[in-house]
C-alpha cells in the first residue's frame, strides 16, 4: 500500500516516512503545496497524509482542489493544536481524518490503518481471503490460521492483494503500489514475488488473467 506523506518539515517528514516502513507501507514524499497537488491527481496512492501549512499553495487549498477534482483517495490531515475551527473546516473540505500535532506515531499508524480497511470495505484488523488472514496490526499473514514468515515485499503485494480481492490488479498497479520510487523496478520482479507467494500461501490463492493481472479469490 503506497502512502503519500505531504509535509515540509524534513524531520517530521522523515520520521513519519520510517515509521510507516516500519508498518510495512511505501511512501512517497512531498515538501510542498504545489507538487502535491500535481502528484496527489496524477498518481495512484492508497491514502494521503497532507500537513496544513505548506509552501507554494496551503494544504487546506490542496485538499479542496483534490476534492473538486474528484480525487477519492483517503486523506488524513495533520492539524495545528487547539485550533477547532480549522478541523471543522478540515473535515467539511473532504479529510476522512486529522491528527493535531505533536502526535504519536502510533496513532497515526491505527488511524491510517482503520482508514485503508474503511476504504476497502473491511471493518475487523483481520481480512480473510479463503484460506488467508491478514492481520494489518500484527504486520502478519497466516495460511489456515499457520503464520507464514514473509519478506517486506511479499508482505505488501499480498497486502495489496487482499485488500483489493476478486478484482483484477495489473502487474503495473500492483508494482506502482509495492516499490518505493527509488527502488529498481525490474520488469519481471512482481512475476517473481507472486511466484513466492504461491509456494508460500498456497497454489490456488492467487490466479493469473492472462493480459490483464492478477486476481486473488475471496473464496477459491
Ligand atoms: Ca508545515
């Protein structure tokens, strides 16, 4: 799941961005108003943390403009304390949720977390998928209730995966939403990790559509 961290300040930036890895996300940074907008409409993310006060254009404004624009991504905004007007006028632009700074990385771990199961349709921090269970809280996956140890890029494709069953992801969404921008996409680096999934989790889980991605069954 590929999260987008809007925030100027580099330290906040920063440890923002170690502590989603930690969790198991891939992020993607921006220091400014400007190309947050830009990238915020032209690229797929799974959910937006967006700072308020930004250079170039404000984050308030950010998040309408994505908003006219149709941009249903969750966003969770990062507010200034004490400051109750600016999160009522937070939530009628459009945030899912906010945070008043200082926060603890923690909860804004959860929140992101209760936001993307939300988005998905999930209520409960375990999603099954036939024989699978994710457990976001946990960072673990378990095969018939066996926990299966799995390396941080099997862990977010198949996270990917789950979240989005019984619909088909491409090979080019799939590999947009596992990899960091700096690391290198090799062409048929998502065919060998869906590969060790498969032994991993199970022949029957993930199926291939020919010309058009993947699809893990629900119920296989
Ligand atoms: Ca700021």
């Amino acid at each position: 799941m590929k999260i987008f961290v809007v925030e100027d300040e580099e330290e906040i930036a920063n440890d923002i961005a170690a502590c989603l890895n930690d969790a198991g996300f891939v992020v993607s940074k921006c220091d400014n108003g400007e190309d947050a907008w830009f990238l915020g409409s032209t690229e797929q993310f799974d959910a937006i943390i967006l700072d308020l006060g930004l250079p170039k254009i404000d984050g308030l404004s950010v998040l309408k403009r994505w908003r006219q624009e149709d941009v249903t991504v969750p966003i969770i905004v990062l507010t200034a304390r004490g400051n109750w007007t600016e999160r009522v006028e937070v939530i009628n632009s459009g945030a899912d949720d906010y945070l008043s700074k200082p926060f603890q990385m923690e909860e804004l771990i959860a929140r992101l977390r209760a936001l993307l199961r939300r988005s998905s349709g999930h209520i409960n921090p375990q999603i099954q998928a036939g024989t699978l269970t994710l457990d976001m809280n946990q960072k673990s996956i378990t095969v018939n209730g066996n926990a299966t140890p799995l390396t941080p890029l099997e862990f977010r494709a198949i996270c990917y995966l789950i979240h989005h069953q019984d619909r088909v992801v491409s090979r080019e969404e799939l590999k947009e939403h596992i990899y960091e921008q700096e690391e290198g996409r090799i062409d048929n680096a998502v065919e060998a990790i869906i590969t060790r999934l498969r032994r991993k989790l199970g022949h029957d889980q993930i199926e291939t559509r020919r010309g058009m991605g993947y699809c893990l069954k629900a119920a296989p």
